[in-house]
C-alpha cells in the first residue's frame, strides 16, 4: 500500500506555528513581491479567495480588513518541510519528497487495521512535534491515494485526518464522486479532450478501454487509468535520491539595471545553489546563468539570455562556482536594459568520490572540500549567511518585495536553534 501526507495549507499553519494569533482567522500567503495567493488557510477559502488570486483582486471577494495578508518566507517554510520529511523518514523505509508539503512513502504493513493505526499515529506525531497538521490517505497506487489524501482533508476529524481507499468495493462510489479534472495528472486541454469524449468522473475514465487510451491518448494517461484500477505504476525512490539539477532564482522586486546589484543576486544565486549541492555529497559539471527583463513593460525594451560554461573540474566549492557563474553573467549581461529576475542552476551531476580531476587545471580539490566544510560548520552553528563571499554584497537591493512580512516572534528563534530529526525515530 501507498501512503501520501500532505501537510493542510502548508505555508499558513507555517506562519500560524509562529503567530498562534493567527488560529481561527482568514490568512494568505502571497508569492515572492507580493504577487498572488499561493496558500489559504480555511477561513479564506471560505470567503471564496480563489488560489493564485492576485492580491489586489482580493478586495473582490471580501473586505481586505478582514483576511491577514502576509509575505512569502520561503526559507522558513524548506526548513519545516525538511523537519517533516525525516520525521516521516524515521517511521518508513521508503519515501518520496513530490513537492514541499508532499510525499509518497509505503506502509509497513499488509492488514487496513494496523496500517489506519500507523497513520494516525504519524499523523499526530507529526501535530506534536512540529506543529502542522496534515492529511494522510492510503491506497494501492499513488493516484489513489492523492484521492484519499483529499477526502481526509475534508473529513476534519481533529490530528487524524486520515483515509483508507484500499479495497476494490469502495473504488467505483469514491471515483464517481471525483470530476475527471481534479485527478492528478488531468490538465486542463486532457480535462477538456476527456470531457468531449463524455468522460466526466474518474469512474469514467477508469473503466474506459485501455484499446481506446492507448489510441486517443499517451502512455502518462495510460498510466493514470492503471493507476485509477488500482495498479502501482511508480516506484517509490529512496529519500537521499539526489536531484538532477538544482537551480536558485528570484524576481526582483523592482527592475534593476545596475550592473553591481545583479552581480550581487548571482552570486548569491550561486552560493545557495553550491550550499545544496554539497548536501547531497554531489559535484556539478555545468554552471548556467540567465538575466531576463519585464516583458510585460510595453515602454521598456526587452532582454533575455542564457550562458552555460562547463567546468574543467566538476565542484562543489562555492567560490569556484560563484567564479564560473559570474564569467557567465559577463557573458551576457548587456548594458541599456532594465532586468525583473535572474538566476543560477547547476547540472550534469557526479558523486563527490567519482571526480575526474583535470591534468591541466590548477584546482586544489583537498584544500576546496576543507574550506567548504568549515564554512559549512560556521554557518551551520551560528546561522545561515554568518561567512558569505564578498561577491554577494550585504545589502540585497534585489531582494523580493515584502510588503506583508509578519514580526518573527522568539517563539522563532528558539525553533530555529532546534533539531527533531531524532523525534519518533521507529527504525
């Protein structure tokens, strides 16, 4: 059996961790300079606040004085979802990370009775020792179970919100229940193809013939009718599976056409993305850096580019990236223009123990892995950004816009000094 937790209104009951004021009322969430509803808690939704809403708009739908609006802090919010995983990963020996307030994991057992009486418990584990409250649906494929995950959501029984779709009898009344356009995997232009074809529930697309999507359709939505009968199409990966890429951009918050602050946001860019290659023990072969303008300002000319420089030796080290990234960003930056964002990724991964070192080139690997790692450990005990390069600038003119950031309480500053990694540890 399949289980998926996904945590209620993520990025409310985050800021509700830290503003217990905020329980009981109608709070959102914006996206970075403030842009649209990205989380609603379930008074807001109760007010008919769309998601993805621009903020202006909210007016439409209610008094503004009657919903707290706040800023994004999307770093607080990686930090508790990184809590709640290796909680999650303490309790299972497999599990999947889908999105920052999801993921996949198996159930320990065969039986629906101890398998209920696990997922209550980590659902309450989870309410007591970090404080979000979240959703748990079981099921034999991972479809499924994001179908579960959403009636456990509406069921609202306390910390055990929690839903079993694990036998074949109570597919077909739950399917038929589900509009064909909230499965996962449904678009809008499949949904509306699906909907021509008077395909309208779950149900309905669960007992078409398999002859019949395999003609009008792509082996994913193939996929998705297996998945909906009830067949497991997707593995579940190890929790230290390392990514593939890793990127770090920003829109700023107002157009900047000064070349030393947009030197700065890379380099920046660049050391948050070296700091998350490191911890996934990887090295990077492919720096790549992009600047592009406001399109949507008619009276301004626009500009977008992208440079890639492949390294001679794969690295991990901040400044050696931060160098090649800003080489990059000489590369193609281009005077007379006004730009809205940038950003770094780094690519074509190896593993720190299978470098290739490079006859030709100067690098001291050792003295690189030693540096970084006591960088690591200053920034680790004393904070994030305490030893920074000088690239990076202090300031931060480009930062997101912020109009709406909450005062972080001391209830803040302790959390941050503690670890629940250790927490519920069932291994």
């Amino acid at each position: 059996m399949i289980g998926l937790v996904d945590c209620n209104n993520f990025f409310v009951s985050c800021e509700r961790l830290f503003s217990p004021s905020l329980e009981g009322k109608a709070v959102v969430v914006l996206s970075n300079n403030d842009g649209c509803v990205i989380s609603r808690s379930n008074e807001a939704k109760a007010l008919g606040i769309p998601m993805g809403v621009p903020a202006f708009k909210i007016k439409e739908y209610t008094n503004p004085l009657n919903v707290v609006t706040l800023s994004c802090r999307h770093v607080i919010y990686r930090d508790i979802s990184d809590r709640v995983m290796a909680l999650i990963g303490n309790y299972v020996e497999s599990i999947q990370i889908y999105s920052v307030d999801e993921c996949f994991f198996k159930l320990p057992y065969e039986d629906d009775e101890r398998n209920y009486k696990f997922v209550r418990e980590l659902a309450s584990t989870i309410k007591q020792y970090i404080g979000i409250p979240v959703s748990i649906g079981v099921a034999p494929s991972r479809t499924l179970a994001k179908i579960a995950s959403h009636i456990a959501k509406k069921t609202r029984n306390g910390i055990d919100n929690v839903y079993l779709l694990t036998r074949e009898e109570q597919f077909e009344p739950v399917l038929k229940t589900i509009p064909v356009g909230d499965v996962w995997g449904i678009g809008r232009r499949l949904n509306e193809k699906l909907l021509r074809n008077r395909v309208l529930t779950a149900y309905d697309l669960s007992i078409s013939p398999m002859s019949w999507i395999k003609c009008m359709f792509t082996i994913n939505e193939e996929r998705i009718v297996r998945e909906l009968k009830g067949e497991d199409c997707a593995k579940i990966n190890a929790i230290d599976e390392p990514n593939k890429s890793i990127m770090a951009s920003r829109s700023f918050g107002t157009l900047i056409e000064d070349k030393k602050t947009l030197w700065e946001a890379v380099a920046y860019f660049a050391s948050c993305c070296a700091e998350r290659l490191r911890a996934q023990n990887s090295a990077a072969m492919v720096v790549s850096v992009y600047v592009r303008g406001d399109e949507h300002k008619e009276r301004e000319p626009f500009y977008s580019n992208t440079c890639d420089i492949r390294l001679e030796t794969p690295s991990c080290d901040t400044a050696y990236i931060t160098q090649h990234a800003l080489r990059a960003f000489n590369n193609i930056y281009r005077k007379g223009y006004k730009y809205k964002k940038a950003g770094v990724q780094l690519s074509h991964f190896v593993q720190n123990g299978e470098i290739q070192l490079n006859v030709f080139d100067n690098v001291d690997v050792d003295k690189q892995k030693r540096l970084m790692s006591a960088l690591d450990k200053i920034n680790g005990v004393c904070g994030k950004g305490t030893l920074i390069l000088g690239a990076q600038g202090v300031d931060k003119k480009w930062s997101p816009r912020k109009d709406h950031t909450a005062k972080q309480s001391s209830v803040l500053r302790i959390y941050s000094g503690m670890s629940f990694l250790d927490l519920g540890n069932k291994k």
